[in-house]
C-alpha cells in the first residue's frame, strides 16, 4: 500500500495540529505516493532499528520519537541522527513518527498506561483549549439533512464520545438578487423571503479547509453565508490523563504492582504519605511540568518520567511522585500501534521491532 494510506489513518487518531511546538511528528523522510509492502514499529528510530528494517524488507519505520528534533544542516556521518537519516534514504526506507500528538490524545499512550495499570474512570490530566471551531451556516429547509451530513462526513460535530451533533433552528432569510447573479430561488431585483435553517456545529482546527469545503459543494445557494466562531472550550485532548484503582490499595503495594506492570527495572519516588491510593496521574515520558495539575485533580500518585532531583522537592507532601523512566512509561505505544494499525490494515506486513531502544542500563 501507499505510504500515506498509513500515515493518513494514524494522523486522523492523532493529528499532526496536536502535536506540542518544540515537537516534529509526521513524514520525516519519504515519499507519501511510494508504494510499500511492509513497515516496522519502534519506540525509537536508531540505527540498530534501521538495519533490522533494511533485514526485513520493511520501506517504513513508525516510531514515537522523531530522529530529527532541530533542522540538520550537514550530513557528514558525526552523529547518530545524521548516520540513521543517512542510511535511512540510501535505502529507500521513509521515516514516520507519532509523538506528542499520539500522546495527547484521549486513546493514546497515556491511555495504554492507564490500561496496563488497571484504572479506569480515565480522563485527559490537563485539557487543551483553542482546537476546535463552531461553523454556523443557513440553508433552506429542504436542504437541511444534506447540509448537516455533509458537514459531520468531513469531520465536524464530534464532541467527546457522540458524533453528528449540531444545534438547528428555523428563521426567515432575506436576500434580494443583483441582475448578475443566478439564484437558486427568488426572482432578480426583488426581495426574497426564505423559510431557512441556521445550523452550527463544532469541528477540529485542522479539518477547516475540509469543512469549508464540504459546507461549499453541498449548499444549493450560489453564495454561501456561513460564520467561524473561535472555541475555547477544552475538549479530550492535552497532557497526562487521570484515573482511578477499582479498590484504594496501599502506597507501598501500589508502587510494587506499578514496578511489575511497566517492567521497570528500579522507581525513583518520593516519600510515602501513609494515605490509599485511589486517584493516579500518568504521563508517558517527561511530564514534571504536569505536577501542579495532577495536585489539583486530587491524585495520590503521579506517574511520569525524566523527575530532577531538586523537582522531586515539589511533591511537597501533598503527592508521591513516582518516576519509572522515560523508556518504562513509553515501551508499551509500539504495541498500541500495532494493534490499531493491525486492526485497520489487517492484510498489511506489519512488525514490531526487536530491537530494545532504551539507551539506559541499569546495574542492579
């Protein structure tokens, strides 16, 4: 299949407009009409992973973390980046990676670690604002239905869990036709009244241009009235997700079942507060800068990666925060990858790396 056939899928899941500034998820290498017959999936792009893909044939590489942060400006082997980019394009194999936008959204990593820890009752730890826009349009009644649906098949009207939703109300349209126009009703120099539908609904920034679209081929007037309202509600998309055990369990115990669950080799975690567990915070990778939200949504452990030693102070005692390493907290997207990829291309050569990324060894 074609590149993008994939990258397309996976970037209607996780949009690239989710993804944080500093981030560079997407096609980093590759072209998105070349056919492949294979792709490998990795945590990490390095050259170990590579080669593995060069041994197995596969012309794509999905990973988490981008191999290409900051702009290249030589390409003279000194580094790793420069070597995998390199032998990358000398084989033909495109490179693609699923980051920050993968982490935040509602099924993303975040929600495998929750899954993999048991917790349930899961939502986004801390929101983000601003991603979504309310389209309001007006068409005649009998154009209603056709409108509607053709603006929720490019994507609008998904909030949370429901789809196809919108607000609709019926009114009086004016409009008087100048002698160059061709109306779809009412006569040329006259005043026209129209039994019509005001209908809005909200959709992704990133889909704009489609619903726009959409909005444009399916409306019967020759000119379309339509209104885009800024949104800042927070929907479930940002940073970190909250959940909670079944049953409160004990510090101690907690930890000991987090250590078993993410395979972690050691936890770095502040003091024990002697209180149940029943709230926990996660965040996949670095996510000290969640602290202050995972305090204020009352959890009782925070999960995450990457912890300072002088950052360990801001537990504060009113937390215990629970550092598993970055690899630990992230080992388990390559997994949710496959699965969701698997599901969707089920016919497609898809294969796990074997290649064990994680550039920490511990000595135990």
């Amino acid at each position: 299949m074609k590149i993008a056939q994939i990258t397309s899928f996976l970037e209607t899941l996780a949009p690239l407009s989710f993804q944080e500034e500093y981030d560079n998820s997407g096609l980093i290498h590759g072209e998105p009409d070349r056919e492949i017959e294979s792709a490998l999936i990795s945590l990490d792009c390095t050259e170990a992973v590579v080669d593995e893909a060069i041994a197995l044939g596969c012309g794509l590489i999905i990973s988490h973390h981008p191999i290409v942060f900051k702009g290249l400006k030589k390409f003279n082997s000194r580094t790793y980046v420069e070597r995998v980019v390199m032998r990358a394009i000398k084989n033909g194999i495109a490179l693609y990676a699923i980051h920050t936008n993968f982490d935040n959204v509602l099924n993303g990593v975040n929600a495998k670690i929750c899954e993999k820890l048991g917790l349930g009752h899961t939502s986004i730890l801390s929101p983000k604002a601003a991603l979504f826009r309310k389209i309001v349009t007006f068409c005649p009644l009998g154009h209603a239905d056709q409108v509607r649906n053709a603006l929720f098949s490019a994507g609008a009207g998904h909030i949370g869990a429901y789809s196809e939703c919108s607000f609709n109300a019926e009114g009086t349209g004016t409009f008087k036709a100048g002698n160059e126009a061709r109306p779809f009703v009412g006569e040329i120099g006259h005043q026209h009244h129209e039994e019509e539908v005001r209908i809005e609904t909200v959709y992704p920034v990133h889909l704009e241009n489609r619903v726009v679209s959409a909005l444009l081929h399916a409306h019967p007037y020759e000119e379309v009235a339509y209104d885009l309202y800024p949104i800042t509600n927070s929907f479930e998309v940002g940073s970190g997700m909250l959940g909670s055990l079944n049953e409160p369990a004990d510090e101690l115990s907690f930890l000991k079942l987090v250590k078993e669950r993410l395979n972690c080799k050691v936890i770095r975690h502040t003091a024990l507060r002697g209180k149940p567990v029943s709230k926990v915070a996660v965040c996949g990778g670095s996510g000290s800068f969640l602290l202050s939200k995972a305090v204020a949504a009352g959890a009782d452990v925070f999960i995450t990666a990457d912890y300072k030693y002088h950052e360990f102070f801001d537990a504060e005692g009113k937390i215990v925060i629970s550092d598993v390493g970055h690899f630990e907290s992230e080992q388990f997207t390559q997994e949710l990858l496959f699965e969701i990829i698997t599901k969707k291309f089920p016919n497609f050569a898809l294969r796990l790396t074997s290649i064990d990324t994680n550039p920490i060894n511990y000595l135990i």
